[in-house]
C-alpha cells in the first residue's frame, strides 16, 4: 500500500515566516505522520515570488533600495527569462515609514541593468507609493518583453487610499499621493488597467512602456508547476484569512485549483478573520514566535487524519 501524498504550499506568514520556511515546516509535520510531502511555496507577485518558482540560477545584485540606501536583491535567472522581485529592491520597511519620499528608481536601474529574452516583474510588497516616477527617470524603455505579475488587482488612483495608511501615510499625505498621481499625463491612459496601482502604481508605470500587467497568483503557480491532480492533499494558508484572500491570493487559487481538480485542501491562518466558505479553514496560535511549531503541528494532525483516511 503506497503513503498518502500530499502537497505544503503555503505563502509567508509576514513578519512571521517566509514561504519557504513555512513549506518546510509543514512537510515536516506531514512527514512525521507517515506522509510523502512535497514543499512548494506558493505567492501571488509580492513578497516570495522567487521562493516559488524553482529552479533556474539565484544571484545577488547590488541595488538601491527606496530610500538610496545599499542592498542585495536576489533575482533568478533562466535560460528563457530572467524573474525579478520588487520587494527584493525596495521592500516595505516597518523601520522607515516615509511614503511620500520612497523611490522606485532602484528597481528601474536593476532592470535596465538585465539583459534577458523576457523579463518577469512580480509586484508587492514594496515601500513605494510614487506611482514608478524613479522607475521612469532610470528606465526609459524595457531591455525585454516583459510580463508584470500583480498581487493586486488595484487600480492606480485606488492605491493611495488602500495602502497608503499601510506604508505609514496620513490622511493628508494620502490626498497628496492621489494628487500626485492623477497629475501624471503619461499614466493616465493605463489607469484603469487592474493591477495597474500594484507596488503603488509600479503597475501603470511598467504598463506605460510597453509591459503586459498579469494577476500574479495564477502567473506564479504556472510558473511554479503546480498541479494538485495525483495527490491526496494540498495545504495552503498565509499569516492572515480574511476578505481579501479570495481577492487574488495565492492560497485562493490554489482552491480554486484543488476545487477544479477535485483534490482535498485545507487552508490555516495564522489568524482566521473570514474563512474560505468553501473549504476547511484552520487557524494557528495567531502567535507569530510559534508559527514554525504551530505548522508542523498542523501537519502532524492532517497527516494522521490522512492516514486513517486512505488505510
């Protein structure tokens, strides 16, 4: 009799665990129970998206991040592409909240830096909210063919209003960020374009040379290869369940993947807000110094219940 199979594909826990390490801590606990695990991390163009799409080669770049400072950006470079991660660039930091002077000119020098067949530009998770006006002074065209995936479908004069308080805006600072960008001629014909107010309006900018904007959870399981056909279970989940995890996330569409192949799944939360109605949604400790123990526990359980299941 062959062991369950199953599948660890959790996005990152932030501030808690990457999607890695949550990956792994899973299939730990799947494993201590008797079952084969495969750990694929999972992530919607943000924060992660490298961690997902295996293989290729992984080098570090010295860039610039949003406010001039030094840094190491990893990319990952394949024969046929070259992927980037803005947060690897100019990743939103908790420590410095200065919205209205954060830049994306870093990742506009990264990328007229890159020599490639196609670029692929996950957007997320990023400190900026300048509607790609550095990105534009240092990128004038694209070096490739270029595929933008977007963890949001966000459009640009929405952003400010969304996740400007996010990145540490006022409410006055918000009105001057709308300002700022419905003032800028050239974005205005991509406005509308879902996920166009992405990394604070990256999306527009990268639209406005000539790039092709994508929903980045779908994107990045392609990608990544997932396919739940074959196995008995899929476990997914991210550091909070609410609303907005149907609204593009990369654990919803690995349900709605699972759904449409008829594979068991279940989702955790780090903490639960609104459960996915369709499956069985599970919430941690809410903890974020227990969450690695509180996935291998969680994987334990399922991996057990999964064994009784099949015998």
């Amino acid at each position: 009799m062959r062991a369950p199979r199953a599948l660890a594909c959790p996005a990152s826990l932030k501030g808690a665990l990457s999607a890695r390490a949550a990956a792994a801590a899973l299939a730990a606990g799947l494993r201590a129970a008797g079952v084969v695990a495969v750990e694929l991390p999972v992530a919607d163009g943000g924060e992660g998206t490298l961690d997902a799409i295996p293989g290729g080669e992984l080098r570090r770049v010295r860039v610039r991040d949003a406010f001039g400072r030094p840094r190491d950006a990893r990319i990952r470079v394949f024969p046929e592409r070259t992927v980037v991660e803005a947060a690897e660039v100019i990743p939103f930091d908790a420590e410095r909240l200065d919205v209205l002077r954060a830049s994306s000119r870093g990742l506009g020098e990264l990328l007229a830096s890159l020599e490639a067949p196609e670029l692929v530009v996950g957007l997320g998770g990023t400190a900026t909210m300048d509607g790609g006006a550095g990105l534009l002074e240092a990128l004038t065209a694209l070096p490739a063919p270029t595929r933008v995936l977007c963890d949001v479908s966000t459009r640009l004069y929405d952003a400010p209003r969304l996740f400007g308080p996010q990145k540490g805006a006022t409410r006055e600072q918000v009105e001057e960020l709308e300002r700022r960008l419905r003032e800028r001629a050239e974005l205005a014909p991509y406005a509308e374009l879902p996920g166009s107010g992405a990394a604070g309006g990256l999306g527009a900018a990268l639209a406005s040379l000539g790039a092709e904007l994508v929903p980045g959870a779908p994107a990045v399981l392609d990608l990544a290869g997932f396919d739940p056909r074959g196995v008995d279970l899929v476990v997914t989940g991210e550091g909070t369940v609410d609303g907005t995890t149907r609204e593009g996330k990369a654990p919803a569409e690995v349900v709605r993947r699972c759904l449409a192949a008829g594979t068991p799944v279940v989702v955790f939360g780090g903490r639960v807000v609104e459960p996915i109605p369709e499956v069985e949604t599970v919430a941690l400790s809410g903890d974020p110094a227990r969450s690695a123990g509180d996935l291998e526990e969680l994987g334990l359980g399922l991996g057990a219940r999964l064994l009784d299941a099949t015998r």
